[in-house]
C-alpha cells in the first residue's frame, strides 16, 4: 500500500482527524497483506456499496480501511450487533442499528440523513447477508435514488488481498438494468468464501 493512497483523500469526502488509531490500522492492514486499488471520488454524498460478503472478517477488513484511511463512512447493521462493549464501538465508527425484519420507511430514514447532512458516505453491503445469493436487495439502490447521490462500487478481493474502488454509478430508472450493470463489474473479484453471482 503506497502513501499516497492512505494520505492524500479527495476535499469532499467526509474524513475523520488524523491520529494514532489511523496509523495503527494502516500499520495492522500493510502487516497483513492488504492493499487499496483505485482512487476515491471527490464528491460529498454517496452510497457506496461492498461486495461480495461472504465472511465475518469483511467488515473487521473494512472497518480497519475506513480507519485506516480516514474516510467518515457510516453503515447500517442488524441491530443485534449494537449491544455492550460492541454495540458502543458500533456507533463510534459510525454504525446505525436497524431492523432488518421491518424495513418499512428504511429508505426514507437515509434519505433524510442525506438531506440533513451535507456530507455523507454511506456503506451498505447489497447482498444482505454473507451466504451466496443470486439476488441482492435493491434498497442502497433505493436510497441513492431517491436522494440523487451516486453508487460507488467497492470490492473484498481476497484473492489479491486487496480493497478495490470503483468508478462512482449514477442509478437510472432501470432497477434490473442497474444491478446487472454492478453485479457485472463484480464478477472478477474473489470473496473469502464465495463470489457474486453472475
């Protein structure tokens, strides 16, 4: 991993202050194997989306970049996860607990936090789960929408150990069309356990 990629952030992304904890990741990531490819959009709000999701130790990579990196991103979680020691850690790198089982009003909650927040980044995994699926849930695609942010495409490869930024997707009025198109860009990339399916 080369500085520039962990030093130098676009203007408008959300950032989070230098510090210890920042250098530790990158430290703890170089120490592992991994490195980041692509370069980040200077854009303010986004949803960026991460894929595949195949194993726990996606979001322990994830959490360790964003860190790392210095990028404020928020994430939803099944809000199971966000109780004790945990659920405060959680919260603290920018977790928001929902309901996975009433997803009623979901879109319309980030879309708020959209407009009320001038710049905002945030992750969704569109697979939903870390088992293999052969369609994903098209909420992130929802919420872009209807706020008018861009898609960015973000990759686990783990074949080459490696976090992979993609070129930032404008969603159409063509849901099917749209997932296709993401869900192609997807295809050479390796989870830990599986990979998206074509």
């Amino acid at each position: 991993m080369t500085a520039p990629a962990w030093a130098a952030l676009p203007p408008s992304v959300p950032q989070m202050p230098q510090n210890a904890r920042r250098r530790l990741c990158a430290a703890l990531l170089r120490a592992c194997g991994w490195n980041l490819r692509g370069t980040f959009p200077d854009v303010p709000q986004l949803v960026l989306i991460a894929a595949p999701h195949s194993s726990w130790w996606d979001g322990v990579w994830g959490l360790l970049f964003k860190v790392a990196i210095g990028i404020d991103i928020a994430f939803m979680g099944k809000r199971e996860l966000f109780v004790g020691p945990l659920g405060w850690l959680l919260r603290h790198l920018g977790g928001i607990p929902i309901e996975r089982t009433a997803a009623h009003g979901l879109v319309e909650q980030m879309v708020a936090r959209f407009r009320a927040q001038p710049r905002l980044w945030l992750g969704i995994a569109p697979e939903g789960t870390r088992r293999r699926v052969a369609k994903w849930r098209s909420g992130f695609w929802h919420i872009a929408r209807a706020a008018g942010v861009p898609v960015l495409p973000v990759a686990f490869d783990y074949a080459t150990r490696s976090i992979v930024i993609g070129e930032p997707f404008t969603p159409t009025a063509d849901l099917d069309a749209d997932l296709a198109a993401l869900r192609a860009w997807y295809r050479p990339f390796r989870g830990r356990n599986h990979d998206v399916e074509g």
